[in-house]
C-alpha cells in the first residue's frame, strides 16, 4: 500500500510459526521487484507479535468468522495479524517497490529472519519512545511490549511521534486506542503527537473547520477540533493521555521534563533521521542523566538507538 509519496507498507500474512520480539528486523527477498533474483533488504518489522490486541478484538466480536477476517485486516489490524513493514521510498529497489504499490499490486516476498537483539523495556520504571515518520516501525512494538507488561515493573511508558501530516495518525491510531485501553491502572500513558506539517491555525480553520491541528502561544499546546472522516482518529485523539500539537517537537525540553519526573531507571528508545537520534543524543548528555544526576536523586538513563538505513 502507499501510505504516502515516501512511505510503502507491505502486508504479509505471517506463517503460523514464525515469531519475532519487538526491534527485530528481517530481509525480505522479492524476484519480481529486486534487480538481481535474490537481493536481500532488511526492514524492521512494524508489527506486534502477540495476542494482546487480537484477544481484545475477539472478546468483542460477535459476527461470523468470515466477518471478522474481513474486519481484521482493515485499519491498524494488521500490526498484530500480520507481518507489517513501512518502507521508506527512496531509489532503486525501495522506488521500484513504490511502483508496484501505486498500481495496488501483489509480489511474491521471501522472509528470512528475524535478526537483531530485542530489549526488554518494561524492566525499566519509565520507558520513553522517540520516532520520526516510519521510525514508528521500530517503537510502536516496543510501546505495545511493554503495555502487554504493564503488571511489571514499569510505571510510566512515554510515545512521541514526529509526524509530516495529520493523515500519518492513521497508520496507527486503532492500535494506540487499544493499547491506551488494555493498559493497566498501575501503568501511566502519556501519547506525544507532534504534526510539524500542518498549517497556521488560520489557515486550518479557513481550509476546514473539522481539521485538529493543535498550536502553541508562548509555548503553551492548545487543542482545536478533529480531523474529518476518522472515528477512529475521534476517539484517539480524544483520550486524556494523547495529546496533538502542531510544529517540531523539542527533544531536549521533553526529556529533561521526563527526567525530572523520572526516578528509578528509565530507557530511551529513538529511531528515525539522524537528525532526531542526534537530538535525543544531546538531550541525555552530562549532566543531564550522568552520576551527579543520580545522586540527586534522578534516574539512571539507558540509551537504544535504531537507525534507518537506505534499500
């Protein structure tokens, strides 16, 4: 599918025996699409592999099974029914990718994996998420990990997404509601939107009366309506733990609010452009999260950066 003029997800049904961990990648092989026949491309993979929400959408369901299989792969569903990859689109294999994509087409892909390590974050007090556009593939996994753990040790987990649109929530937005939803009392969620895309207030409000496009005065969020043709995006955006705001987030003022609220031990995760995991770099450097720190009483900061890589 073609999410957006850089963004291609590929939907695989997943055989019943292959299973992943949260940050895992895999190389997808695919003849049709590749130069040479057997050209292998790593890409992280976008999808959950639990029953954590699929369980949740089957307590509810109260249609026939053909009903529900039409109903699952719609929407979020897929990134816990399905082998999910969002392929950022640049040149050679991943624009030949886009091609077929635009034109609603079907490959035949090979699997080989998963590969990489896979931390287990919810060992962490407060776990924070860092992305940009498609870095979601990384942290979103990593976000429902540890929602899935909430009865363990983790109190605070944290998601902040750097997207270009408003439209980019849909990629996700049904699974966000229904982590926000599963997550237990003892577990605090807070959901950071940030759409650096968006038009003035002005403007928006000109264009279309129903557009949410959060804006600042003096550093101050203020929240305006919601997004038009989304229920889903309603009920998102709607919840007390997600907020929406219009512009550039700023790592440095977001962690540091984190840290001082933090005790314990605390993980970030970021994956996106360099220019992000470089900000996120600069926030946690001395002595922000250093030993005088922790001596304060501050917590101890482990850093896991994923880095994008071009196909």
């Amino acid at each position: 599918e073609l999410l957006s003029e850089d963004i291609v997800r590929l939907r695989l049904r997943r055989p019943q025996h292959f299973h992943w961990s949260p940050g895992q990648t895999a190389y997808l092989i695919m003849p049709s699409v590749s130069t040479l026949p057997f050209e292998a491309h790593p890409f992280t993979i976008a999808s959950f592999d639990s029953s954590l929400l699929s369980t949740a959408k089957l307590e509810d369901q109260s249609e026939s099974s053909e009903n529900y299989e039409t109903q699952v792969l719609a929407s979020g569903a897929p990134f816990w029914k399905e082998l999910v990859f969002l392929v950022n689109v640049h040149g050679g294999f991943t624009k030949k990718l886009k091609e077929v994509a635009a034109t609603k087409g079907q490959v035949k892909v090979f699997v080989d994996g998963p590969y990489g390590p896979s931390s287990d974050l919810s060992s962490y007090d407060t776990s924070v998420s860092v992305a940009g556009g498609s870095g979601i593939s990384y942290t979103l996994p990593v976000f429902l990990s540890v929602i899935e753990h909430g009865k363990s040790s983790c109190k605070r987990v944290v998601f902040i997404w750097s997207i270009r649109g408003a439209d980019y929530v849909q990629w996700i937005e049904e699974a966000l509601v229904k982590a926000v939803q599963l997550a237990p009392p003892s577990l605090t969620v807070s959901i950071r939107i940030f759409d650096t895309g968006s038009p003035s207030m002005s403007q928006s409000m000109e264009e279309d009366s129903s557009l949410l496009s959060p804006t600042e005065k003096k550093g101050t969020p203020e929240q305006v309506v919601t997004r038009k043709g989304s229920l889903t995006s309603s009920m998102l955006l709607s919840l007390r733990v997600v907020k929406m705001e219009k512009g550039r987030s700023d790592p440095d003022a977001l962690l540091k609010e984190e840290i001082n609220m933090a005790s314990g031990s605390m993980s970030v995760s970021v994956c996106g452009s360099q220019g992000i995991a470089r900000a996120v770099r600069h926030a946690l450097r001395f002595p922000v999260s250093g030993p005088s720190s922790i001596l304060s009483g501050g917590p101890s900061v482990t850093l896991y950066v994923e880095s994008f890589g071009y196909a």
